[in-house]
C-alpha cells in the first residue's frame, strides 16, 4: 500500500465510523498517515478496503483495528466453516458443563418408567393429576 492509498483507506474509515478521528493540522495527519502506512506497506488496498467493508457489514460500532485490516482476505465458506467451528466449539464446552452438573430424575420418577407401558401411563397421568398448579 502507498501513501495515497493510505489516505484514501482513512477517508474510507471516516466515511463508515463518523466517529474517527482524522487530525486537522497538517502536521498531525501527515505523521496519522506515516505511522498507518508503516503498518500497511505489506498490505494491498484491495485486502484492506474489503476487510473494512466486511468489518462495517457485521454491524460493528467501532472502527476496526490496523491488524483487521491486514488480516489475508478469506471467501465467504471460509468465513461459515470458521462461524460454524466456533459455535460447535462452544457447544461442546457447554455440553461438557452440562454433562459434569445434570442429574438424573428422581427415583419415583425411574421406578414410574419400568412399569409395564399401560401402568406407567397410569401412573403418569396420576403423577401429572397431582401435580397441575
């Protein structure tokens, strides 16, 4: 990326995130632009400029950081097998909370289902009768 991109790479962030700050002195903004281009040299402005748009698609309220912007563009499957990943992964740790703290049902409530299948109903719906609200 090159001084101007960079430049252009900021108005596009001020254009989305209002709340951006830009320097109004000269001086201010030319050292802005020194230190993102420092950053950025390694970065196209292709990658960049679609890493801000996907940032301000996902609805994110804050500006997204220098290291969003220079994360390697991934294709949309990529971005759904990564979602999918995390939220299975977050399943599982859940699971395995759930597993280390469930109980089992109470004992009437077992010896209810060995019963023989027209007992149990029986009992079921005297259990049930004794307990609406």
């Amino acid at each position: 990326m090159n001084r101007a991109e960079v430049t252009q790479l900021l108005k596009k962030i001020k254009g989305k995130y209002p709340g951006f700050q830009i320097p109004n002195d000269l001086q201010s903004l030319q050292t802005m632009v020194d230190e993102w281009l420092e950053d950025l040299e390694n970065t196209p402005f292709e990658v960049a400029a679609e890493n801000l748009r996907r940032h301000s698609d996902s609805a994110e309220q804050w500006p997204p950081s220098i290291g969003k912007l220079k994360q390697p563009l991934k294709t949309e499957e990529e971005l759904y097998h990564e979602s999918m990943k995390r939220s299975a992964q977050e399943f599982l740790e859940k699971r395995d909370e759930w597993l280390k703290t469930s109980v089992g049902p109470p004992d009437h409530i077992r010896a209810m289902m060995r019963l023989p299948y027209e007992q149990r109903l029986e009992a079921i719906r005297t259990y049930a009768a004794r307990n609406e609200r």
